[in-house]
C-alpha cells in the first residue's frame, strides 16, 4: 500500500496510485497539514483547532474523530500504516510528500538535485484552497512564503552554477521563472538579463530591464537601483554577440575556484558611468523610462553635447 501527497500547487492525494477526490474538504485538509509536518506528531487539540476553530473544544474533537474516519475508510487497508492516530496525538508515516523531496533537494549543490527542486515545485502550496478557518488559513499563508522563499533561493542559486559553466539558454529557463515567482526583485531580475546578454540575446536583455523599470513603477512607484541600471547600461552598450556584460550572478552556489575564460565587460560601480559638471550619475543609453524622465535625460544629454 502506497499513500502519495502532492501539496506544492493544487492538492492531489493518491492512494496505491488511485486519486482520492471525493473526500470531504476538511478531510483533505486535515491530510494535507499532517503531510507538512514531516511526520512528527500533531496534537488532537491542535489539529481541532485550526479545523474547527468557531466549535467548543469537546465538539471540535469529536468533529476531528468523524474526519479521522473518513479518512480510514477512503484509505482501506493502507489507513493503519499510513494514518496513525491514537488518543492524543495524529501523523502521517511512510507517505510520499513531493514537499519532503522537495525541501531535502533544495539544500544540495548539485545543479540537477536544484533543477529536481525546481520541478517539483507546481505552485503555491494548496493552490486555490480554501476552507473557513482564520487558523488554518493564518498557517497556509505562512507555509506558502516559506515556500516561495525556498523555490526562488534554488532558482537563484540554480542560474548561478549554470551561468558559470557557461550554460546561458539553461540560465535563461531557470531564470524566467524566478521573475514570474519574485517580478519585485530586481537580483532575479539582473540574473535573467545577465542570462540573455551572455547568451548573445542583448535584445531580450534589454526588454526584460524595461519590463523591470515599468513593474516597479506600476507596485512601488520606484526606479531600478543604481546596480540594475549599471548592468543595463553595460548591455546597452555591449557590441558582438555572445559578450558576457556587466557584474556576476550571485555567488552563493558558484564554485570558489570558478574562473570566467571569456571577455568581461565590467560595470561593478556607477563610478564607471558619465558623470555631467554637477557630479550626479548620467545613463549614456537609451532611456527605458517614462517618457517624463526620457525628455529630461534627453535635454540633458543635448546641453552636454553643446557644452563639449
């Protein structure tokens, strides 16, 4: 007998291969947070409580033992092994969790355990579920930003081995995800960039700063940081194709005696951009933003050119 629970997007429960979608939600509820827990033991009291919040505690109980019996009779004869109750506490033993493969492969450094990880990972945990407990749903918000926070550090982590193996194309399909999971940051953002430039795609580089430039204005009503615009800047003005531009992918995951054998454009500071009279840091390309902000650098860059 096998149990097999899919919690990372919608929930999908198999029992020796055969979908249990007929359980009642609080059922499938109950399953989908013992999954979670790695198999420790959850309390009876617990457990009635983040399902049955707005009950008293004895009828909480007995409304967790009714559901404690639906699940026995939709597992069969797998229920003793798979669902352990007894009187105080519950667990789920010896049941496959894509969260449990998950979390464990996430930890590794082999870029094909982080591209496992990465693949297991179909959405928010209990995607679009949804059941009528501020408790249940207070932990479901949380278990859901550990994720998230889990699945982009491997995204991350990802791009930079295999930025530095020189794999771009790879790079750039980790790193469209990662964008998609985390649009607000812009280091997800620079190593997709990064990923399109080294490949020699500087014009989908460029689309992808000013996808940048236009989501942060949109939620935040802020510009690009001075790093994401020195990168920009270094592919703007990059020439032939396949050149690597501007700065590296975070470190976390590249090997301490990998070396780049290929030519470096290197933007590590906005010291290296063009300075106007007054010190302040002026982009020699292209602007990508508002129009408001295009005709200012415009007529700035005309004055200067008169000025020369």
């Amino acid at each position: 007998m096998s149990l097999t629970i899919n919690v990372l997007g919608p929930l999908v429960i198999k029992s020796d291969g055969c979908r249990l979608d007929k359980l009642p939600k609080k059922a499938r509820a109950l399953l989908a947070f013992l999954a979670t827990q790695n198999g420790e033991a959850v309390s009876r009291e617990r457990l009635a409580d983040l399902l049955w919040p707005y009950q008293g505690s004895e009828q909480g109980r007995h409304s967790l033992r009714n559901c404690l019996l639906e699940l026995r009779k939709a597992l069969g004869r797998g229920a003793a092994s798979d669902l352990a109750a007894d009187f105080a506490n519950c667990r789920v033993e010896d049941a496959i969790v894509d969260l449990d493969d998950f979390e464990r492969l996430s930890r590794s450094q082999d870029p094909r355990e982080l591209q496992t990880a990465a693949d297991l990972y179909r959405g928010d945990i209990l995607a679009d579920f949804y059941i009528a407990s501020e408790p249940f749903q207070e932990w479901l918000a949380a278990a859901r930003d550990r994720a998230l926070a889990a699945i982009c550090d491997v995204l991350e982590r990802l791009i930079a081995l295999q930025d530095a193996a020189g794999d771009y194309e790879a790079a750039i399909q980790s790193g469209r995800p990662l964008v998609t999971l985390e649009p607000l940051s812009e280091s997800g953002q620079r190593a997709l960039m990064r990923a399109y430039a080294r490949g020699g795609r500087r014009g989908e580089a460029l689309r992808q700063y000013k996808n940048c430039v236009t989501t942060l204005q949109r939620e935040l009503s802020v510009t690009p940081d001075e790093e994401t615009q020195a990168l920009a800047h270094a592919i703007a003005r990059s020439g032939g194709e396949g050149r690597i531009v501007g700065g590296e992918p975070s470190n976390r995951a590249r090997p301490a005696s990998s070396s780049m054998t290929v030519s470096v454009v290197e933007v590590n500071s906005p010291r290296s951009q063009d300075r106007t009279t007054s010190g302040a840091e002026k982009p020699q390309w292209p602007c990508l933003l508002p129009s408001e902000h295009c005709r200012g650098s415009s007529a700035d860059a005309q004055s200067d050119g008169r000025s020369r």
